[in-house]
C-alpha cells in the first residue's frame, strides 16, 4: 500500500491547465457514478445536467468561488474536494472523489484535513456535507473525522445530511 504522504494536496485557482484536466476527468467520474448509482445513468459527461456539466467543462468556473483542493501524486490528479466559501461562519463540502485505483491510501482523509485546517483558518465554525445513504464507506470517514448526521436541509430522498462544528 502506498503512503498517502507520496501525494501533495494543493489548492487549484484554475491556472494550471494540466491540473484542471485531471481535475475535469475527475469530477466527470464522480457525477457519472453518482447518476449511475441513482438509477439514473448516462452514457458520458456531455448528457449530464446542466450544473454537472459546467464543472466537467470548466471546472475554473463553475467552482471559482469555492476552494478546489487536489491531490496530486508527481503529475497525475488522484483526488479532488471542494470547499465552499464561508458564509456567516459555515462552509461545506462537496465533491469528495478519489479515483478507484488510488483508494484506500489515506488521500481522501488528507483532502478532508486540508478542508477543515482551511475552513478553521477562515472563521467557519460549522463545516456541513452531503452524502448519499449508500456511501458508506465516505460515511464512515466523516464521522471518524467528527462529523454527526444532523436534520437534512436538502430533502432529496437519501441523502444523509451531516456537520461538524469547528
């Protein structure tokens, strides 16, 4: 098993063109999967809603006021996490993914430390997520990591609702 301090989490700002492919391909997998795993597959990223495919096609802005945290393993993107900005002292966290053939190395564990030392450092005092009821093993991860399911303010069936308080 590969050490996860092999990898390097570094903030995106959108200028590093070869990052943001990885990236884009990365997000790419993760809205695939979670459509295929909603019963509602498509065949590619170009037939995904509008809101998933502006961050497939253009990550630098669709997420620009987010903070975009990379994992990076020498050149290649590994992981990806993104953190919204701060708004009257809560942040949250979406986009967690880890491609399949680097999981089970700590590296979504590292993005997640990065995101509450960022969110700690900015003032947030509560960081919340949204998970759906059949990723157990991120479920797992979050309450490992101090985060408690709390009362859902989406009310897409499913989905577990979860924060933390900093």
């Amino acid at each position: 098993m590969t050490d996860h301090r092999e990898v390097a989490i570094v903030r995106w700002h959108g200028r590093t063109p070869s990052v943001g492919d990885g990236l884009s391909a990365l997000l790419a997998a993760y809205h695939l999967q979670t459509e295929a795993e909603k019963g509602a597959p498509v065949a590619d990223a170009d037939d995904l809603p509008d809101r998933y495919r502006a961050e497939v096609t253009d990550p630098g802005t669709a997420l620009a006021d987010d903070l975009v945290l990379v994992a990076l393993r020498e050149d290649d993107v590994v992981g990806c996490l993104v953190v919204t900005s701060a708004d009257d002292g809560l942040s949250e966290i979406k986009r967690l993914w880890t491609d399949p053939e680097a999981r089970g190395q700590g590296i979504a564990s590292a993005l997640m430390s990065a995101a509450l030392r960022h969110a700690a450092e900015s003032g947030v005092h509560t960081v919340r997520l949204s998970v759906w009821e059949w990723r157990t093993g991120a479920i797992a991860l979050y309450e490992r990591l101090g985060f408690a399911v709390t009362r859902s303010w989406d009310e897409r069936e499913q989905l577990v609702c979860m924060q933390r308080t900093l």
